[in-house]
C-alpha cells in the first residue's frame, strides 16, 4: 500500500485491527496511556517502515483509521506513559508490543536483554528504565481477512450425558505419526487426517478437548536449558493461533475443526486467562505490561511494584477491571463464532472467579459468561483450584460449569491399588460425586471424571512407577508432584516379568472401565488408550520431545492392540446402558428399583457397619433407569469391583434377573454372553459388569 501520511480518526469499537476492505480501524485499551503508536512493519517484519500516533482516545481506547490498508498488514504498537514501577506504571516506548487483539503473529520472538522494560543487572533491578529498542526480537501482529468458508459445518450438539472427552496435545499427537508427511506432524492439519478421525470414532469418544493452542511464549529459562514450554500454559496472545499449529495462519485450525465436526467430534480449547507470560516485575515487556499494566494485573495494594501471584505463574490476570474482562470475553466470542469451537477448559478457574474478597461463584467473569447467548450454550469446564487463598473450590462453581475432578482421580487410584478404607470414597465418586455436585440443580455431568490427564502420569505409569523420574527437566527430579497414588506391582519401570506385566495390564483395564462405568463425564488422556508411556515423567510441560509425544508404535504392538479395542468396547457399553450415564441426581426408582443400590459380596445392602470395614476391598454396584426407546422398560448394571489380591466370590444380589456378562477386567475385550448362577467368582484387581433388562410387572 502506499505509505500514508497520517491516521484518521477512526472507531473506538470494535478492538484491535478491522478491515473494512478501504482501510483498517485499529483500536486499543489503556487507561493510563499518554500516547499510543502505531508501527508499520515491511511485509517480513523486520524493517520498520513507519510510526503514527494515534490521533484519538475515547473512553480510554484509542483509536484510528488507515486509509488503503488490508489485510497482511504487519505492525506493533509502541506507548508512552510514566515509568512509575512502586506506582504500578511500566510504559517504555522503547518497547515494542503485541496488539492483545492481534489475530496473527509474524516470527517468533527471539530471547535478549532488550524485550525487558528495565536494566537487568542495576543495582535497583526492575525501577531502572532500559532504553534499548526490542522491535528486532519481537514477533508482529498480521491484520487478517475473516473470509473463512465454512460451508455446511455445524457443530454436533452432542448432549452432555452423552459426552465423552479425550484430552490431547495438538503438537504431540501427531509428532511420531510415521504414516503422515513430516510437515503435518505437529499441526492443525494433523488433528483432520482421516486415519486419527476414524481412531477417535472407533474408541468411542466425542470430543476432543485441545491443550493450549493459543499463541504462547517458550520461557527463557527453559530455552537456556534447551528445553521448551510444550503444554503451552504461557499464553501470549489471546485472540491468535500458535503459528507452529497453524503455519498457514488461522485457516488451518479451522479446517481441522470443520472435518471434525463433520465426523460427529466436538471441540473444546482449553484456554489460559488467569495469567500472561510476562511473569512477574522481573519479566519481559511484551504487551499487556507495557500498554496499561496497573489495569491488566492484579497489584498488591500499597505496594504495586509486585504482583499478586494467585496462579504461581508470577502474575495474576485482573478480571476485575472492565476492559479486561471485556478482551477475555471477546477472546471467548471469537473463538466461538469464527473457529466454531464447542466448548472451553478454564486453567485455573479458581483464579479467574476471584473478586476482591476472594473467590465468588457470582463474580463478574461467571456473570458475564452465563448471560452471554453464544457462550452460555457452550460446553464450559473449570480446573477449579489455584495456588492462591482458599485456592481448592471444587463443586464450588455456578450452574452451567463442568469441573475437573480430581478427588475422582485420586479415589480411583487408592482403590485399585488396594489401600485400605477407600470403599465409601469410590461410592461417592462412581455416582457423579453427589457430595460435591448435587446442589443448586447441577447435573451429574458437572463432575469431569479422569484417572489421568496432561499434569501427571499417563495410566500406563500409574501401574509401572511409584517414584516420579523427571531427571530430563533439569530440576534434579524435585519437580512434579510428590505422591501419584500408584503403584509398580513388584518392578520400578520396564519389566520382562509376564506376571508383572499382567498385573499392570489388569489395573490399567480396571481403572479404564472404572472411568467409562462411572455416572459423570468421563475424559481420557490421549494414548491412554493404548498404553502410552512417559518413562515415569509426571510433568512433561517441558518435553518437547518423544517423552512428551505419542508413542504410536506401541498403539500398533498386539498389548496396544488388544487396550484400544478394549476401550472401545468399555464406551460402547457406556452409549447402551442408560444406568451407566444417569443424567439427574436423585432421579426416582425404576421399575422398583433404585436408582444406584451398593452390596457387600454376600449380596447384602452395604449398611453403616459395612462401609467402616476398611480392610474389605470389594464392592458391589446395581444401577437401574429407564431403557432408551424400550416402552416401559428398564436397564439394569450390576459392577462388582474386587480390589484385593486374592479372588472373591460374589452374591448376585436380590431380585434375581436374567443377566448377562458383559465385561471382565481379568482379560481383554470379548463377546458377552448369558450369565445364569446366582455367584460371580471375580479374580483380585478386577473389575466386572453385568446388565439386565426388566420391566416393572417382573419386579412385583
């Protein structure tokens, strides 16, 4: 275009970078701004070809229009303000900073001294002003052209009873796909191959919920460890794909999910709102530091050089303010209405319902996403803890919100690894956590239910190691959580002992149909499936590598083989039984059944006296609920779960039905067939369900 000479002065709505197709709007937030500019970059951008002030500022936004621009358009922006770290104030025009609206980045920020506000290694540290220009080591934002053909493509509205999520790495599951051309390794493109598509529908899961694939910094001090940030939990920008996803730009995420929905699979992101990568007063000025910080953060109060840290990250997102609840909001929308996901994971919900008196289930983020039309009907799921004070609030969160569950994952994995006195903590967690969930009209489904997931240990090492081995995060293995609730069942790591191995594989299948049996959402981690393995790494945020990728060469060996159609079957099971997905607390008998009913091994109603026999590790469960299309039918489960080392017989319990053996954890999947004793001899470790179908006139 040619160079203009000044900008008009444009609209202060909508945020950011639009084209009208004669020019772009460009429209930015800061409260506390003296001056804003706009820098215009060549199309590589490395050369800064020119800088304009904008001309207005209208309720703290600035704003201005420039004529002849479009789409491709690279440029940064450069404000001037008082330098008052002790008074919140960091602006340095010396700088150059990311549009928070930017849809596009253009390179890859490259780490020196420079992309810091202030003069690292003076004696008074952060209060010195660096003088040193940073627009060569910063990335650029891209004005984009919104143009995208979505054809035909809807969202698949599978129902949350229905739900099944499969947690994965974008870059990670496809990394080691020998079967796919190295350039869509890693990518958006991968996650749409036709193959990967088929896997999912084979294993029976319905939608896939995506690590951070906003554009996100790799921290320096992972990088002078030639290490990298691979999970992704330092967001950079908030409205861009990360460019290694989507190398061709913003398209390419959306045609992966356009495929996938049209294969029946929903997409849900987990998204980083509680926290930037800027860090702490020692961090890098990238954006939000250097546009308004004492609006973007939380501060402590009298002393706003600092950070209130609620998130462990070095700083904390103030959702408090307005403008910034707005940028997350819009965040939200432009996800959902130009990348058409289904759904959103909060990191560290906990954080983001914070108001000044801690956390509130009415806070304003709450609020302003309940009301909104486009992101109230969406799937929304919160990790609902952070570091902060009174930081642990799960089941605490508003109607419309999904939680992780992780009293879920720890009582599952105390069971089957035979502790003592866990059978109440299992009753409560097989039916949707009503302790924690049943209240203010939730759903069973509220309770994401997870045996393991990215932050941890996959499943094949819950069963193989009982110590951490994170030797390669150069953290002298101090990292990672401390107790995993595992258990190696005689061996640390790799085995040639068949008995050994036989052992992790029954627990694995055991924790597996756990997972898929009980009421709530189940979400598998990806490569869980067929027995993926990390070396006993549980915190692989920074293995880039094979130790954090898909191992899909053990998907193709006969025990990988065998887990995955094992899986399959266990989530087809799940889809037929109506009883395995109740989809209301307290839903009233069927067909003179109840709803859940828990027995001893004799067959007895478990009574106070029973659930206090902690050295006992089985347990019986009978669910019963209407049939699905079935008149006045009933469908009835019965699981029975023997965690102890030797095997025990069970007592079917009363009334007698017609039963039929659907699954037992002993061995892999196999057809089912009648069952007509009234015992069930069930081996130690294993699990078992049968299922019945009855009518009220058979129960009188």
């Amino acid at each position: 275009m040619p160079s203009p000479v000044k900008m008009t002065a444009g609209r202060p709505y909508p945020l950011g970078a639009s084209s009208d197709g004669l020019g772009v709007n460009f429209a930015v937030f800061s409260a506390n701004a003296t001056r804003l500019q706009l820098c215009i970059f060549d199309a590589s951008g490395r050369k800064e070809l020119q800088r304009l002030d904008f001309p207005e500022c209208t309720d703290e936004i600035w704003h201005g229009y420039l004529p002849g621009a479009r789409p491709g358009l690279v440029y940064g922006l450069r404000a001037y303000g008082p330098y008052e770290p002790d008074a919140g104030h960091r602006f340095n025009p010396h700088k150059l900073l990311l549009d928070p609206y930017a849809r596009q980045l253009k390179g890859a920020l490259r780490w020196n001294d420079a992309l810091f506000g202030y003069r690292m290694g003076h004696p008074r540290a952060d209060l010195a002003m660096d003088r040193r220009d940073s627009a060569a080591a910063m990335p650029k934002a891209v004005v984009v052209d919104e143009g995208f053909n979505w054809g035909r493509s809807s969202p698949p509205g599978t129902p949350w009873e229905n739900t099944v999520i499969y947690e994965m790495h974008v870059r990670g599951t496809s990394m080691q796909r020998e079967d796919l051309e190295q350039p869509l390794r890693g990518t958006a493109e991968a996650l749409s191959d036709p193959w990967f598509i088929e896997h999912l529908q084979r294993i029976g899961v319905t939608a896939v919920e995506l690590m951070p694939t906003h554009a996100y910094l790799q921290d320096r001090f992972l990088v002078e460890r030639n290490l990298s940030n691979y999970w992704g939990y330092s967001t950079l920008c908030f409205f861009a794909p990360e460019p290694r996803y989507a190398p061709g730009g913003g398209d390419d995420l959306r045609r992966a999910i356009r495929r996938l929905h049209a294969a029946g699979l929903e997409v849900i992101m987990d998204v980083v709102y509680n926290h930037t990568c800027e860090g702490n007063e020692l961090g890098p000025t990238l954006s939000w530091r250097g546009l308004d910080n004492a609006s973007y953060y939380r501060l402590i109060p009298g002393e706003e050089r600092y950070f209130i840290n609620d998130t462990g990250c070095g700083n904390t997102v103030n959702l408090s303010h307005p403008r910034v609840l707005q940028m997350v909001m819009d965040s939200l929308r432009y996800w959902a209405q130009s990348y058409q996901v289904d759904g959103f994971r909060f990191d560290l919900g906990t954080t983001l319902g914070r108001e000044g008196t801690g956390f509130d289930p009415g806070s304003g983020f709450f609020d302003a996403i309940l009301q909104d039309p486009t992101l109230a009907r969406l799937k929304l799921i919160s990790e609902p803890w952070d570091i902060g004070p009174d930081g642990y609030q799960l089941g605490c969160h508003p109607p419309g919100f999904a939680e992780w569950n992780d009293r879920y994952r720890d009582g599952v994995r105390r069971f089957w690894r035979g502790d003592e006195g866990m059978r109440g903590e299992l009753a409560g967690r097989l039916t949707a956590s009503a302790d924690l969930f049943d209240k203010r009209h939730r759903r069973p489904w509220a309770s994401i239910n997870f045996v393991a997931s990215h932050d941890g240990y996959t499943l094949h090492d819950i069963t193989a190691y009982e110590q951490r081995h994170n030797e390669a995060n150069g953290e002298e293995n101090r990292d990672g959580h401390g107790e995993n609730y595992s258990r190696n069942w005689g061996a640390e790591g790799p085995t040639e002992d068949q008995g050994i191995l036989d052992l992790r594989a029954r627990a694995q299948r055991s924790m597996l149909a756990t997972l898929f049996f009980s009421s709530g959402t189940p979400m598998l981690l990806a490569g869980d499936e067929f027995g993926n393995s990390q070396g006993g790494n549980n915190n692989a945020y920074c293995q880039d590598s094979p130790i954090g990728w898909l191992d899909w060469k053990q998907a193709e060996s006969d025990e990988g083989q065998a887990l995955t159609a094992f899986v399959a079957a266990a989530t087809r099971l799940r889809r037929e039984h109506p009883s395995l997905r109740v989809c209301r607390y307290g839903a009233g008998p069927a067909g003179g059944l109840a709803t859940w009913a828990w027995f001893d091994a004799e067959g007895r109603p478990m009574e106070s006296e029973s659930w206090a026999q902690g050295h006992v590790r089985t347990l019986a469960l009978r669910r019963a609920a209407p049939a699905e299309q079935r008149g006045d039918r009933v469908d009835v489960t019965l699981l029975l779960m023997n965690a102890g080392d030797e095997d025990a017989t069970f007592t079917l319990p009363e009334p007698a039905l017609q039963w039929t053996l659907q699954l037992d954890t002993r061995g892999n999947a196999e057809p089912a067939r009648e069952w007509k004793e009234p015992t069930y001899t069930l081996a130690g470790h294993t699990l078992a369900l049968l299922s019945a179908t009855t009518t009220p006139e058979h129960e009188s």
